[in-house]
C-alpha cells in the first residue's frame, strides 16, 4: 500500500528559517524551522521540526516540536509535543496544516492571555 503524501506539508517546509514579529509593539516574534529528514518510527513525518514564540525577553513561550520524547512516549515512538508557557504535553501530529493551526491557536491565546491582542 502506498504511503499517502501530505500536501501541505510543502507549505510547512516553505517556512524554515522564517522569523516573524507578531505584535504591534514589535516584541513578539515566532520562528519556524523545518528540515526533510529521512522516516523514522521517532519521526514518522519525514521531518524534523520546531514552531516557536518568543517574548520580547527571548524567553520560549509556545513550542511544537519532534526534538525528544515526552510523557509516557519512549525512544522509538513519535516525539511530536508541544510547550506552552511552563507545561510541555504529548501532540498527535496529524499533517502539516493541521501542525501550523495548532501552532498559530494557541499562539493567539497566549498573546490574548498576556494581553498583547484583544
């Protein structure tokens, strides 16, 4: 059976390297970096990846990530997690769009928190 492509996941890759400012004071920032690597039972996806947010401190405030295992997952399961504020807990990546539209919701949710949006 072949293995079915995710079309999005171009889009995702189209982002490594990216830094972008995203509030009106300039002090937030989110960077993406995305790398093609080879399948593993570690990274099922084919790539190795990290979506960000910084405060204006630098200081990480939100992180999607596949760098390392977490919570009950040990080495030879996907490392997909994610970070928000102090608390780090298990992702179930599903594709590339759904991966940006988690990222960027709870993005919006800590800059609302921190009252940085309406």
């Amino acid at each position: 059976m072949a293995e079915l492509r995710d079309p999005t996941l171009d889009t995702l890759i189209d982002l490594d390297g990216q830094v972008l400012v995203v509030d009106p004071e300039g002090g937030h920032w989110v960077r993406f970096v995305v790398t093609r690597i080879p399948v593993s039972p570690e990274k099922p996806h084919g790539i190795d990846y990290s979506l960000t947010l910084h405060g204006p401190d630098g200081e990480r405030l939100v992180g999607f990530d596949n760098a390392h295992p977490v919570g009950a997952r040990k080495r030879g399961e996907a490392q997909d997690h994610h970070h928000r504020l102090k608390t780090i807990g298990e992702y179930g990546y599903r594709d590339a769009a759904t991966l940006l539209a988690d990222f960027w919701k709870t993005v919006d949710e800590v800059l609302r928190e921190r009252g940085v949006i309406p």
